[in-house]
C-alpha cells in the first residue's frame, strides 16, 4: 500500500511539473522594467521593430559597411543611400573602389 502511495505521489508531481514547466518558458518574452514611470511589465514580442529589425527595414548601413571592410576596403564610407541600394566607397591596394549593395535584408552586393 505505501508503495502504491509513493508511485501515486511521484507521478502527481511529474504532472505538476510537465505543467509549469511551458508557462516558464513562455514568460521568456516578457520583461519587467523599472523607470521614470514606475515598475511595468513589457512585452518583447509587441517590439517587433527593436529586436527583428533587419527582417523589415532590408539592409543596415552599418552592416554594409562592414560587409565593405571584411571584403578589404579601407577607409569605408556611405556615399549614397536609396530605397533600393546603399553604396559604399573606400580605398584598396589599387586605388579608389566602390561596392553597391542592395537594400534589402542580409545586404547582398550588386
């Protein structure tokens, strides 16, 4: 009988346990944050701009540029920014050079 307690008892915390354990993971997206205003909770998720960026706005100019200096450019700058590409100009061993990347998500050259 005490072990048909026990096993019964073991098995109701495993339930409980396989319960609380989605609603922890869950609450991952949430933050508590302290400021002028008070103490509030605030939803990752509703952010969409802050923490997805790239998957709205195609290319940041920071990431072609450093795209511009892995790929050997010194001295890299933005010269041109459109809604379609971002060109960035810089020196090489050989002289002046350009890139022209296109402005939309992972910055792929032209």
């Amino acid at each position: 009988m005490q072990k048909t307690l026990q096993f019964v008892l073991v098995g109701l915390a495993a339930m409980s346990g396989l319960t609380i354990a989605p609603t922890i993971a869950a609450t991952q997206d949430m933050e508590l944050r302290i400021g002028p205003g008070g103490v509030g909770i605030y939803d990752r998720d509703r952010d969409f701009d802050r923490y997805d960026r790239r998957a709205r706005r195609g290319c940041d100019p920071d990431d072609a540029l450093d795209i511009a200096r892995s790929e050997g450019l010194r001295r890299a700058q933005i010269v041109r920014m459109s809604p379609r590409s971002i060109v960035v100009q810089g020196m090489t061993r050989r002289g002046p050079e350009r890139m022209v990347f296109a402005n939309r998500r992972g910055c792929p050259e032209i």
